[in-house]
C-alpha cells in the first residue's frame, strides 16, 4: 500500500486540466492551491451572459462521454451529480450547398443507414470501419492517452503492438477511409472529426480513426446550461476536496531554488511541487528563469501549431428554422482551408464555418424567440488580427451563411461580440494566439510532445493541451489526470 508524504502543490491556471488535477491531487492527500489569472474557472472553456443571451466561448461539442465519466468515478460521483447531460439526435447538421445538407444522426445503426443512402454498399463496408475504429479508441483512449509519455518504450507493450499490427495505424486518414468510401461527402463526414486533432486527414494517421468511433458510437452530448456548467462542476467537487483557489491572481515569476511563485501584485506562494496548467510556451519563455527552461523559442518555433479560430458571438432576436445546434458548411473543400493554414499561413480564401446554436437544445441561454448563435472559421495561428480584418471576413462569412441556410439573420443580429488571436493572447498567453494547443501530427504523438515533467527541474510538473495527450476537453482532463498520477506516484511512501 502506498501513502504520500503531506506536500505542498500550487498549481498554475484553472484550465479544464489544472481543475482535474488539483481534484486527484487534494483526494491522494496533498495540499493544493490553484492560481488563475481569470475570474472564472475552465480556461478556455470560458463563459458570458449579455443582454439575456448566454455564450461559451470556447468549447461546444462535448465528445467521448466516458472520459468525463470516468473522471467522476474516481471520487464515487457520477456526470449527472453536476450537471444534466443530454445526447443530441441529430448529432449536427453538414451543410453541402444552398439548402442542401446532410443530418447526422446518433448512434451507429443509423450512421450506417445514412451511409448506405449516400453510397450503396457502403454500410457494409463500414461496418468494418467502425470495428477497427473502436478497437483503436480503445487502445489509444483508455490506454495510450492515459500514459505520461516520458519514454517511447511506454509503447513496447503486447497489447499495443497487436494493435498496430492488426489495424492499419500508420497510412493517413485519408487514405485509411479511402478503402471503404469512394462518395466524396461521406468521406468529408468521414474526414470531419480529424478537426478535432488540429490537424487535417491527409496529415493524420490512420490510428485517429478512433475519433470516428467517438463521434458515431458514442454521440454528441451536451450539459444543459452550457459547456462551462463542466468547470463549475470540478471547482465545486474541488473545493469539496479542499483545494484552495485565488482568482484573478497571475503568476508573473518563479524562483526554482525555492519553490516560489510570485503573484502579479508581489504576494509570494511556496510550495514542494508546482504544476503548470498554463500555456507551456508562455510559461517557460516567460516566468521561468532561463536556465531553468528544457525547450527554447527554435523549438517552438518548430512545432505544428492548431489553428486559432475566428469567432462572432452573435444574438438573434428570431428563431433560426434553417440550424440545428450543431452546424458545418462544406460549402467549400477544407483542403482550400487547411492549406492556408498549415501550408500557406494567411487569412482563408474559403473558410470552414462551424455555427453552434445551444439555443436549439437549451432555450434559457437566449432571450425568448431568440438565438444565441456561436459562428467560428479556423485561421493559422500567428496572423495580423485588426477590427478591420475581423470585418471584412464578418461580412463575408454571414453573406455566405444567409445565402447556404437560404434564411435571413443579418438584420436581427441585437448583441455581437468577436474574438480572436489577440484575445487568445491577452486572456490565456496563449503562443501565437493559437486555440486549442499543439497539433496531433505523428511527430507530436505522445513521447514527441512536451514533457509532463521537467527534465531540468526536479518538482516541476505540465498538464494540458501543449503536452500529452493533446488538444480538446477530454483529453484536457486525462492531461490533468496523467500529471497528478506522475507527481502521486513520485512522492508516494510504502506504509509501514
Ligand atoms: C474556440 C474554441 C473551441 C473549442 N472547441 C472544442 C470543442 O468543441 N470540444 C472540445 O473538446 N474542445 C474544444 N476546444 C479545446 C478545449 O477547450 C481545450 O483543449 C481545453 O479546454 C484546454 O484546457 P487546458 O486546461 O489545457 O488549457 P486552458 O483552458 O488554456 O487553461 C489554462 C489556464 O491557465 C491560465 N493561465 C495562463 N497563464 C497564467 C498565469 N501566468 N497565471 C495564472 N493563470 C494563468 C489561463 O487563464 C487558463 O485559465 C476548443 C477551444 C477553443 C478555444
């Protein structure tokens, strides 16, 4: 039996990842304190209300279910003691050209009626697909994601070598679907959650299709009252584990040789161990003492960043018939996009737009009669951002819309707000104003990404979507689980 020596964590940033350690870490004994220079817990799951309508900001799509479930059980609790989850069906809606979509639907036996609709034949063939699918997400969901990645030979073990063996793992995504599908929507449904990964399907491998497991099988769900109703839960099961939080309080400096942070107003915090929720880049190039840093700014520089999003927040004072609560325009190849990404970084030609419309499934988060629409397009990260681009691409991309749903908005918009990558930089120091972390390329897989823990620094501990397992809320909160598990088990005792 293990117990852990009474010791100190401060933990920088209320993130989804910081939340779900410091919960670990308090219940396994230690004293926690997190530090957020935000008012709000979640990061960049983050929240507002303004005139009546309600917006999260950041995150809308809530995937892998038995992730967060499996969080809660680990404190005898369960998703619904904090909040209400509901699956929605029809999972989102894929919008293909003016009136004319495709609705995805939950649940695997009519994912693969739809298929057979679109291409005859195709049902069959897919059957196949989705095996092979969950049988990666389960080796790469509740085995790999969950290892700290500090050594490739994590990977030396029978049942993942089995794995790699009997799936194809390392061909592209693309190339992967390519076998069962030949129709080019259903391969762009097909290809759709591979955005997830901040990467694009001809650049991911095919052990990604797991998320074609996450998507299909286990659905679309959403907690009423909206995403952020997620980090309200953590804090409050947090603090009933005794974690103390300071908001609104930045970390400006570290001083290593004692264990101390500093506050932005002067005020001084030790601890035994310190475990940094915030952007890893940020950290290390800014707070940290220079030769205290593992990674310099050619490392960076070098990495695959995800794209940073343009979003409007936008309330409408009608009810929009044409939307369901989720909603992608395939319009427009994403290819066009993705190369303006990640190959050609400029502001795109022919963006992918996401719409989410919570209001559809929870009417409380608009006014009556009224819809509180959250519209984004991915844009690389680390470009110009001016009200006067944000503009020129609002006009573009709402005529666009209008014209696609074949319904009017444009002049019922009563609220609006718009965010993009200087506000990613401003709110959470986020590098390059990026949204959602490192990208899942091969090179960027497990021991390829930054360290949970320090080379250098013998009590310096990393969680969230810059080190493992990588960018989204699900595996923000397996990140926060791998770090308080490293930092249990490298200050655990035998009892006597
Ligand atoms: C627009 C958008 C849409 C998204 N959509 C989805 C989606 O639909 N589904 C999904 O699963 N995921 C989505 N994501 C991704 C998901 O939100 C993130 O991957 C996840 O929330 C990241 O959590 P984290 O804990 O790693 O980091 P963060 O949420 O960034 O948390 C880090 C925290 O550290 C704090 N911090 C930084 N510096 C300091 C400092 N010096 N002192 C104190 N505090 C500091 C920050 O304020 C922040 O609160 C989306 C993200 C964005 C931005």
């Amino acid at each position: 039996m293990q117990a852990i020596k009474s010791k100190s964590v401060n933990i920088i940033g209320a993130g989804l990842s910081g939340l779900a350690a410091s919960c670990l870490l308090a219940q396994a004994g230690f004293d926690v304190k997190v530090f957020e220079k935000n008012s709000k817990p979640g990061g960049r799951a983050n929240f507002f209300e303004e005139d009546g309508f309600k917006f999260d900001m950041g995150p809308s799509w809530y995937w892998l279910p038995d992730v967060f479930e499996n969080f809660f059980k680990q404190f005898n609790k369960t998703v619904s003691d904090y909040y209400d989850l509901r699956k929605l069906d029809t999972s989102y809606r894929v919008y293909w050209q003016k009136e004319d979509f495709t609705d995805i639907p939950a649940g695997m036996d009519k994912f693969l009626e739809l298929a057979e609709d679109i291409e005859p034949g195709s049902g069959l063939r897919l059957k196949d697909f989705f095996a092979e699918a969950e049988k990666k997400y389960d080796i790469a969901v509740n085995d790999i994601c969950r290892e700290p990645g500090l050594s490739p030979f994590e990977f030396l073990k029978l049942k993942y070598l089995k794995a790699f063996l009997t799936c194809d793992s390392l061909s592209s995504v693309r190339s992967h679907i390519g076998k069962f599908v030949k129709d080019e929507r259903l391969r762009q449904i097909l290809e759709f959650p591979m955005l997830f990964l901040g990467t694009a399907a001809n650049h991911t491998i095919a052990l990604y299709s797991f998320m074609n497991h996450a998507d299909t099988a286990l659905s679309t769900w959403f907690p009423m009252g909206g995403i952020h109703e997620i980090p309200r839960g953590i804090q409050s099961l947090a603090e009933s584990l005794g974690v103390k939080f300071y908001f609104n309080t930045e970390i400006t400096a570290y001083d290593s040789s004692q264990g101390l942070i500093k506050t932005e107003d002067e005020q001084d915090f030790v601890s035994d161990i310190l475990l940094v929720n915030a952007d890893y880049e940020y950290f290390e190039q800014n707070i940290l003492a220079k030769q205290d840093r593992v990674y310099d700014q050619n490392y960076w520089k070098s990495r695959t960043l995800c794209p940073s999003v343009l979003v409007f927040y936008l309330g409408v004072n009608k009810k929009l018939e044409s939307l369901q609560h989720h909603n992608i325009f395939f319009d427009y190849p994403y290819d066009i996009n993705a190369h303006e990404i990640y190959n050609e970084p400029q502001w795109p030609s022919k963006p992918f737009i996401y719409i989410s419309a919570a209001s559809k499934t929870d009417p409380s988060l608009a006014p009556e009669n009224s819809e509180n629409l959250f519209i984004s397009i991915p844009i690389a990260a680390g470009l110009e951002d001016t009200e006067e681009i944000r503009n020129k691409h609002r006009t573009k991309i709402l005529n666009r819309i209008e014209d696609i749903i074949g319904e009017e908005f444009i002049d019922n918009i009563v609220f609006e707000r718009s965010y993009c990558i200087k506000d990613f930089q401003a709110d959470y120091h986020s590098y390059q104003g990026n949204a959602f972390g490192l990208a899942n390329t091969l090179m960027q897989t497990h021991f390829l990404r930054p360290r949970v823990k320090s080379r250098k620094i013998e009590n310096i501990y990393y969680c969230g979507h810059m080190t493992v397992p990588g960018p989204g809320m699900p595996t923000a909160i397996l990140s926060g689980e791998i770090a308080a598990k490293q930092i249990i088990k490298d200050n655990a005792t035998e009892l006597k």
